[in-house]
C-alpha cells in the first residue's frame, strides 16, 4: 500500500532535517551539512512492512512555490493521503507564509479533498525532538491502516499478562505507533523520550557493528522489557507486579509475537490470543 | 566566424536562498522572457546528480547553454553556492564550437569563487555585467576574447572550428599537399609526420611512402589523416598512364574562376617553358572521358602537351575536382569455381586496391582477370 505524504512550508522550515531524523536515522547535528532541497526530493520509506510512504520534500523557496501553484498543480497535490505543512516559528514574513498557506489548502481542496492537514510549527535552533516525534507519531498514526484493531489487541495482550503500559514501535524509525497503559501515568513525554533514548542506544551499537536486539531493565518498582516484536515493531512491557518472574512475561510476549504478525498482514484472517498463565 | 554560432545573450543565473533560482544578470537585459526561465530553470540551477555537467537545453525557440556549479561550504547560506553562467543561441544554430567555452568559463568563476569570494561577494560580483557584455561582444566578432578580471587573473577564451571527420586514409591513396610545400614549419609538427613529409609529392601513395620512409604503414596513414583533417593535404589517386578518368561538372571553374585559372596554369606548366595556354589546358581536360587512358590522351594531343606536364595536369584536375578517376572492379560473375583470391571479387574492391593488398601489378591482375570467364569488370 502506498500512501503520498506532501512535505511543504517555507524555505529553510526544516522540512529537510525532519525527515532525515525520522526517517533516515540522522542526528541534529547531521542535519546542519544539509544543502537547499531544489524543487521536489523524492524519497520512499517503507513502514511497518506492507506501507509504503512516498514522501514528497518540496522546496520551499519562492520560484519553487509559484512553481507548484501554477505548471505543477495536478503533478503535486492528486493523490495525496496527508499533508504537512511546516511554519518556521521565527519567520519574520507571516503575511507570506499565510499566503502561501491558503494558495496550498486551495489546491489541496481541488485535487485530494480527502487529504489530511497537518501543521507543524518548528524552531530550527532549538532542537526539541521530544515534540518532533510527538507530531510525527501522531502524523504516520493517522496514516497506518488497522491502527483500530491494532489498539485492541494491544489492550487485551495487557490485560492478559497483567502489564502496567505496553508500547509498540515501528521498527526503523522507533515512532510509538500504538500504546496501552492501566492507569494514568505522571510523565506525559515520556513516550518521546524513550523513542530517543532507545533511538540513541540503536546508533551507539551500530557503530560498534553490533544491532539492538532486547533490553530489560529491573528496579524494585517496576521491570520494562523492550524486545523485537514481530518483523515490523519492537515492544516494550513495564511489569510493575514483583511477583511476576521474567521469564514468563518473556514466554508471553513471544507466544503474542505470533499473534501480531498475522496482524500485520492486513488480509489474514483473526485469530484468537492463547496466552500462557503463570 | 559563421553566423551558425552567434550567441544572443550571456545569462548568469544564481539559487537565492528565499527566492529561489534567478537569473542575477543578463546581457542583453531582459532577453530571456520570466516564461522561458521558469520552463528551463530546473536545468539551470539543478539537483546535485546533473551539477558541474555540461546542460543544453532547447525550449520556445533557443538554446540555452549552460554548466551548473555547485561550491558547497558551511559559510554560504544552505551550506552550498550554486550558479551557472551561460549562453543563448537560437534553437536551430549549430553550438558544438561553444560548449568547450561555457565550461571552461564555468571553471574559472569556480576557481574566481573559490580564491576570491569572487562571486560570493556582492561587490566583486557586479563586475560580472561588463566581462559578459565584453564576452558577448567580441566572441561574436572576433570569435575570441582575452578579458583581465583582477590583478592575477585573465580570462582566454576561443572558438575553435569544428572541422568535418576526415576520410579514412587507404593505403592505396596519394597525399598531395594543398598549399606550397616550403611554406610549411615542420618544426610544429609531430615526428612521425616529419619523417614522412619529404615523401609526400604527390604521386608516392601511402603503402610506398611508408616503405620509403621506413614508418609503419598505419602510423603513416594515421599521419596523413591529421594532415587531411587541417586542410594541409588532399588525397588523390595513384598515378598510371592507363588510368581513365572523366571530367566533372566542376570543370567550368576553369571558365569562370580568373584566379583558379591562374593557380592552374602556373601549376601544370612545365618547368622553362612559356606559359600553357588556357585554350591548351581546357581542351586536355576535356579529352578525358571513359575509354580514354592517359596514355591515349598523350597521342591524341601531343600539341597540347607541348609545354604541359601531364601528371601535374592530372593531379591538378583532380586536387580541384574537375576530373575523376575511373577506377575498374572486378566482380565475379558466378558462384562455385573459386579464383583467387575470391573474396575481393565483389565488385567493392577497386584494382588499385587489390593491386597494393596483393603486391600484383595491374598488367598481372589485368591479365589474370581476363582470362577468367567468371570475372566481370565494371568501371565506375
């Protein structure tokens, strides 16, 4: 399944460098040797198996724009599943920019009336890449297909192994595409924060040639697994019970890894969870 | 300089960090039109895949030109300089001569930018207006410009002709030279070329030039060839007395052209006599026809000849295209009983080729093709 994504907004937003984070495991630092995008930068990412995201980096300088408006119009904005339009919070021509808004909702509205907007609002020199991943995860959740069925399985592996959160991640990119949690937790981003955590660790062991299989980490209050989940995702479990041994919450989340694959395959028939008790 | 490639304006097109691809300046001013620039500007200023590449573009009429650099440094905005200086012609002009040109001026504003902040410079910059009207002017004048553009740094720019491929040079052929000998500097030439040039007289063909000149025949060909390809010398055919040839439309020059007339006269005369007449010399010409060898012709016109020398007659003519060789291919008539050698029989080969590949004379080939049913011989 492809779906195209319009990247667009003004010149030197941050278009560019968001996308080489997301989605091509670069860090902030790398995104300062960035050049101009010229006209539009094609890029394909594939996501959790079977999606495909067709990127579309438009450049956002002027001649570009009036470009996509006027010859370009059909070619950019048919078929477009989502939309992202990036405003650079510092930018001192908002009259400009709005302008250049609205000419794009229009042509939107015209050519792909079933699209969805986002906006985006960046500060290129301050790097919160906690509310980069917030929005982009929010963004590729729109975006996955049987998000719904996935939310409710989800649920129901929890409840059955009794976990206090579980948390799902699209393999590449560590975006937390679906969650379940018991009860209210105090720290609203943490999600964000560990996506980057483990997106860091991921770097430090590849550059030692070695590939982030699983962790655990265990305190008094609590135990959190995070492993390879099916061929697409990573999960993490937080067990907040003591009583619980590892290796049951192990035994359980592989028999469930089974269970999720079939998910992922959008046409394959439902299958009920067998779970392992303790 | 033909008017094929005169250039209608210099442009010099930049990547403005917000505004994005622009044409900075352009002499003259306002020739290529806002439409123009936006269908060709994604081959001006370019991704990085087409960058530092020679781009021709043709679009609404004209050729466009042009070399896309791109200097990439953290201290320019978005991390890179990209610019592109380039030419319009009209889109039915003949542009090969100018493209060695938009590159190495692409080359120079790199090594401009890259020691001065040349082009980067906004002040520095705007000296680029009076170089292009310069360049603009006396390419199409002259068909060169020599430009200082700061105290260390002068631009030489040239068009060089493009010249037609030469033939390929058969060993069979002769190499006469088209200007006088003793005008030539030797010294600017290659040694192979100098080795063989005392050879060159106009009735020595290639295969004997190089057993003479102890050069090996391909080298000696491939000399030939250079020669060809300047204009220096023009290949005619070995000399016999039983050659045939006929005249050529061409011939009426003869008539017409006060200064070929002269050129000729003066080249066919034999030495210490009197000058030949142009009624003599015309008439020569004229008794060439098929059927008719040389030697015929020597009988037939003994007055003429008088004070004409006919192997200087017969290079002239065909140096000028005024006569053609008559050349005699054997094909063979009949499949089966092989002769040989065979496979030269196909009516493509001509005596004087089969003559040099076997080392036979042509009285030899002569003899041995007549007496071979299977073998007719076609003279074209």
């Amino acid at each position: 399944m492809k779906k195209k994504v319009l990247l667009m907004g003004k010149s030197g937003s941050g278009k560019t460098s968001m996308r080489s984070i997301i989605f091509a495991n670069y860090i902030a630092r790398d995104t300062r040797r960035l050049g101009a995008t010229i006209d539009v930068e094609h890029s394909h990412v594939r996501f959790l198996g079977n999606l495909v995201l067709n990127l579309w980096d438009c450049g956002g300088q002027d001649t570009f724009m009036e470009n996509y408006f006027t010859s370009q119009r059909d070619n950019i904005f048919r078929n477009v599943e989502v939309l992202i339009y990036v405003f650079d919070v510092e930018s001192r021509e908002l009259e400009k920019d709005m302008h250049y808004y609205q000419s794009c909702l229009e042509a939107i509205l015209q050519n792909s009336p079933d699209a969805k907007v986002f906006c985006l609002v960046h500060k290129m020199d301050l790097v919160q890449e906690d509310q980069r991943d917030l929005a982009w995860s929010s963004i590729v959740y729109q975006l996955i297909p049987n998000v719904q069925q996935l939310e409710s399985n989800l649920r129901n592996f929890a409840q059955i192994i009794e976990a206090d959160e579980v948390l799902l991640f699209e393999r590449a990119t560590f975006l937390v595409i679906s969650h379940y949690q018991c009860k209210e937790q105090r720290d609203a981003h943490r999600f964000e924060k560990i996506s980057n955590i483990i997106k860091q660790f991921k770097l430090s062991c590849s550059k030692l040639a070695a590939s982030f299989q699983s962790m655990e980490v265990r305190n008094s209050n609590f135990a959190a697994f995070i492993d390879v989940f099916t061929s697409n995702t990573y999960v993490m479990v937080i067990m907040s019970d003591p009583s619980i041994p590892s290796a049951a919450t192990l035994i359980n989340i592989r028999n469930a890894r089974k269970h999720f694959e079939k998910l992922e395959r959008v046409d394959g028939p439902k299958h009920s969870l067998h779970m392992r008790m303790r | 300089m033909g008017s094929n490639s005169r250039i209608e304006c210099i442009f010099f097109s930049e990547f403005h960090p917000t505004l994005g691809p622009k044409i900075t300046y352009q002499v003259p001013e306002e020739y290529i039109s806002r439409e123009l620039f936006d269908t060709v500007q994604v081959y001006i200023i370019t991704k990085p895949e087409l960058q530092n590449k020679l781009i021709t573009v043709t679009a609404m009429e004209k050729k466009l030109i042009g070399c896309p650099v791109c200097i990439e440094h953290k201290k320019y905005s978005r991390n890179a300089l990209l610019f592109n200086l380039g030419f319009v012609c009209d889109a039915r002009a003949k542009t090969c001569a100018l493209e060695p040109i938009v590159k190495k001026l692409s080359g120079y504003l790199t090594t401009l930018e890259l020691e001065s902040g040349f082009i980067s410079n906004e002040e520095s910059k705007q000296k680029l207006v009076p170089i292009m009207s310069t360049l603009l002017e006396e390419l199409n004048a002259k068909g060169e410009c020599t430009l200082p553009i700061d105290e260390s740094n002068t631009i030489h720019v040239k068009l060089i002709d493009q010249r037609k491929d030469p033939l390929i040079v058969q060993e069979y052929d002769v190499p006469v030279f088209t200007e006088c000998k003793d005008e030539f500097f030797r010294s600017q030439w290659d040694l192979t070329t100098q080795q063989i040039l005392a050879y060159i007289d106009g009735f020595r063909h290639i295969q004997k030039i190089s057993a003479e000149a102890d050069v090996e025949l391909n080298l000696v060909r491939i000399a030939v060839q250079n020669l060809l390809y300047y204009g220096v010398v023009t290949l005619v055919s070995i000399f016999q007395y039983s050659n045939v040839y006929c005249t050529t439309p061409k011939v009426q020059n003869l008539i017409d052209n006060k200064s070929v007339q002269e050129e000729c006269l003066l080249y066919v005369t034999k030495p210490g006599q009197k000058r030949a007449s142009l009624r003599d010399v015309f008439q020569l010409y004229c008794g060439l026809s098929p059927g008719t060898t040389v030697r015929d012709l020597c009988s037939r016109y003994a007055q003429q000849l008088h004070r004409v020398d006919e192997r200087k007659l017969i290079q002239f003519g065909l140096m000028k295209g005024f006569i053609r060789r008559l050349q005699k291919y054997p094909v063979k008539a009949t499949r089966g009983d092989r002769s040989r050698p065979p496979q030269l029989y196909t009516g493509c080969h001509s005596y004087d080729e089969i003559c040099c590949k076997t080392g036979m004379s042509y009285r030899e080939l002569d003899e041995r093709l007549e007496n071979d049913p299977n073998i007719i011989v076609c003279w074209k």
